[in-house]
C-alpha cells in the first residue's frame, strides 16, 4: 500500500462545508474507540489521542502545547499525525499535524455554529487573536456569508495584527462587544473566565474553543447556568476539561444538564429549539474528530 505524505499543499482541495459533511457522516458510524494521555510540565503538555472508528480506520496523534513558543518565534502546538486504514491497520497516511489540527478545531465549532446559531447571525465576535482566531474567520464565512466580524484580545496589538492580516474590527471593549455579538468564539489560554454571564442576551450562541485543561475557563458560571449546553464529545470533555469539569465538581451544573453531543445529530437532538435560547458548544476536540478530518483530508487529497 502507498503511504501518501500530505502536507499543508493540500489545503487548496479542501472546503469547511464538506469537512462538516465528513464530521456528520463519520458519528453516523459506530461510536469511537478512544484514549487520551495528559503529560504536564508546569505550563507546558504533552497529549497523546488514538481513535478507532470500525469503518472509517485508526489515528494516533502526539501534539505538544508549549504556550511560552510564542515569544521565540515559533508555534505553541506542534506534533505528527498517522493514520491507518480500516480493513488492514497498515499505515496510509502521514497528514501534516497543523493542518489536521486547523481544520479540525475549526471545522468542529463551524459544525456547532451551523446547528445551533441563529441563522440571522450576523455580528461575530472573536475572543483571542491567534492561530485559531484567524482559522475561525474563514470557516465562519462559509456559512455565515453576509457576518460582520470582530476581534478582542488582552493584547491590543495583537488584535490590530490580526485585523490587519484578515480584514476584521477591532474591540476595545469587551463587554461592548458581547453584548453586541450574535456569535461568540473564545480561542484564548484563559485560566479565568473572560465572559460574564450577566453581558449574554436572548439569542446568542457561544463556541468555546481555547479551555483544554482542567484548569482553564473562558466563561463564567453564570453563562453556564443561562444557556442550554452542547458538547461535542461527552467522552472528552466532561471528566477532563475545566470548562464543564470544574462548574459540574462544584454542583453549579451536572451531567444532565449538557443536552446532547454529536452522537446526537443522526437524531437530530444537537440543535436550537428556540430563537431566544442562549445556546453554547463547548470544542473538546478528541482524537476521533482528528480521525474523521485525516480521512477526509487523505480522500480529498487522492481525488484531486
């Protein structure tokens, strides 16, 4: 069999709406088999994610999240992606690991964006002005055409960096620019929430990207308590990342309270009910999403 090594040239043949196409479909299958192991060095982490989709194939995926690369120069998430095929387990594909990391981490909150956002949505609010932030705006735009987009960061000069690169305004703000948002995208480092539940309205939908450790918050738990919850994995987040893990540990929500996953699509429970629900998706990203975009990534690449 010929391993293909694709890298970041193979973004040209792909598109977010047939990436969410592939998100749909692939949790149509039988449900993941996945594990996850967390290394920690102060701020720094190692993860290691493998998914099995009877199917669809295997993946491993090693990535380090060193936050302090910034001030050198260098990305702060780094790694390497395999993918083996379904019926042998033999080796078809190594997939550059920021392009499987960008399309995946974007294409999951595109995904939650479009079942659960207003589709009037038309003010875009962006929390955070780095790699993801940037990521976001493009997927967004593939469904939200006509959308207005804003950024925030705790670095002014950051978000000018970013509005210059991508077109966007900038917030001075943020409060302002919350309650203004139809659509609200947090891509931060946060250990402390950032957005209050007091400056959230009827109607608005959240996507909560940046929380991945036990000790981080984006948002408060008044946010919590005010909206319905998504998730798109229970496996992933509910037991490991701070966002839902510490509010549920202190009786402030339970695991009740999250309202579906994307196991639920096929059913069609992963969706707004009302046009004045606050509604707020929660990115936990594992290994089985990685998966589907590795696949999706090798197929697009072979029919080009």
């Amino acid at each position: 069999m010929k391993v293909e090594l694709i890298g970041p040239e193979a973004e040209a043949q792909l598109d977010w709406l047939s990436l969410c196409a592939a998100f749909e479909t692939g949790h149509a299958l039988p449900r993941a088999e996945i594990a996850d192991t967390f290394l920690y060095r102060r701020a720094d982490t190692l993860l290691n994610r493998a998914a099995w989709i009877d199917g669809l194939g295997q993946l491993v995926k090693c990535a380090t999240v060193f936050p302090g690369n910034g001030a050198l120069g260098k990305p702060s998430v780094n790694g390497a992606v395999t993918l083996y095929g379904d019926q042998t387990g033999e080796l078809e594909a190594l997939v550059d690991f920021h392009l499987v990391t960008k399309w995946k981490t974007a294409g999951d909150s595109l995904l939650s964006a479009r079942k659960l956002a207003r589709p009037d949505s038309r003010e875009i609010l962006l929390v955070g002005a780095g790699t993801v932030a940037r990521s976001m705006v493009s997927a967004y735009r593939s469904s939200f055409p006509e959308a207005r987009f804003t950024v925030w960061n705790r670095s002014p000069a950051a978000a000018q960096a970013m509005a210059a690169e991508t077109g966007v305004a900038v917030a001075d703000d943020l409060e302002s620019a919350v309650r203004a948002a139809d659509i609200l995208c947090t891509c931060t480092m946060s250990t402390r929430p950032l957005i209050q539940g007091a400056w959230l309205r009827p109607g608005q939908h959240l996507d909560l990207i940046g929380a991945y450790r036990p000790d981080m918050r984006e948002v408060d738990d008044e946010a919590l308590t005010r909206a319905t919850l998504f998730v798109d994995s229970r496996q992933t987040t509910i037991h490991h990342i701070g966002e839902i893990k510490d509010p549920i540990a202190r009786g402030v929500i339970s695991e009740a309270d999250i309202q579906a996953d994307f196991y639920d699509l096929p059913a069609g429970h992963y969706r707004r009910r009302s046009a004045e629900e606050i509604t707020i998706a929660k990115n936990g990203g594992g290994a089985h999403l990685d998966l589907m975009t590795a696949s999706y990534i090798l197929a697009a690449w072979r029919g080009r």
